[in-house]
C-alpha cells in the first residue's frame, strides 16, 4: 500500500501538486515499512530453523528412548 501511495503521489508531485516536503515523508513511510517487514521475515525464518532443530532434537530423543 506505502508502494502505491508513494507512486501516485509521484505522479501528482510531478504536475507540482505535492510538496517535497510531502513526497519524501511518504518514501520515508515506504522504506520503514521495507525495514519492518525485512525484520519480521528475518524473524520467521529463525523461527522455522528453530522449529527444524527441534524436529531433530524430538526424532534423537524419541531414538534414544526406545534404545
């Protein structure tokens, strides 16, 4: 959504109905949300190797248990 509103208020920016002022403060909107979804991307993804080492962990114990 931040991309489609930065990308119309280009295109408004560009007839000099927006101010600079205005446009950046929507890039700068854009890129904290790039940020934060890197963030929380980067987060699943520790998540799920997290979740795998404990698939390993269970079928170790599980083996460990049964000899």
């Amino acid at each position: 959504m931040a991309q489609k509103d930065l990308d119309r208020a280009r295109s408004i920016a560009d007839r000099g109905f927006i101010s600079g002022r205005d446009l950046q403060v929507r890039e700068e909107t854009l890129l904290a949300r790039q940020q934060g979804l890197s963030q929380i991307e980067q987060s699943l993804a520790a998540k799920r190797a997290a979740l795998a080492e404990n698939g390993r962990s269970k079928g170790q114990i599980m083996a460990q248990a049964v000899a």
